[in-house]
C-alpha cells in the first residue's frame, strides 16, 4: 500500500511545481539587451514541438510561449517584434528549471526608449 500513496505524493509534488512555474511571476520586470534569438526544436517519443527562445546579456534565457493562465495568446507576434541589439522590459511569469529545460515565459515586452 505504500507505493501507491509515494506515487500520489509524487504527482501532487510535480503537479506543485508546475503551477508554481506557471503562476509566480520571477520579478515584476526585467530590463534586458536582446542578444540573440531562435526556434529551439524538442524532440520525444510523442513527437516534436518548438519553443521560441529569447538570449539576453545580462537577464539569462527566456521563452515566448502562449499561456491560458495569463490569457496570453500573441507569442509569435511578440517574438517576431524582439530585435536583437535592443533593450526591452520584459514581465516574465515562471523560472528558470534546468532538469526540464524550463524558462521564464515572457508575457510583455516594451522597448526601452534610446
């Protein structure tokens, strides 16, 4: 009986951090230089699927995605409009969680005026 009871504990747990990396935002604003960015491809036994990545100099890696819990449903309009060389202020919701490869979503983006 105890394996079924560490199996649920295991799904509420994982099921925890996906809500945390969801909902809690990592800072209300980052003030970023856009550096590089690509369609990064992933693979699995279910098939593939793509994430838009955003490169910065001095804020680390982000992704561009849609996202129902902040009603965010642009992300190819917002990554077609990030320009490497400028800075932006992004808002970003999630972490950065490396044995997922999870990055911190961009859900605004506003450049910084020269």
């Amino acid at each position: 009986m105890r394996k079924p009871l560490a199996v649920v504990a295991l799904i509420v747990a994982l099921a925890g951090v996906g809500a945390w990396n969801t909902f809690v935002p990592t800072s209300p604003e980052h003030s970023c230089t856009v550096t590089g960015k690509d369609r990064s491809w992933q693979h699995s036994k279910h098939g593939s699927s793509s994430q838009y990545r955003i490169y910065t100099s001095d804020c680390g890696v982000f992704k561009v995605a849609d996202t129902w819990a902040h009603w965010n449903f642009r992300s190819a309009d917002r990554y077609g409009a990030l320009q490497e060389g400028h800075s932006y202020t992004f808002t970003t919701y999630g972490h950065r969680f490396g044995l997922f490869s999870w990055f911190p979503n961009i859900v605004k983006a506003v450049e910084v005026s020269k």
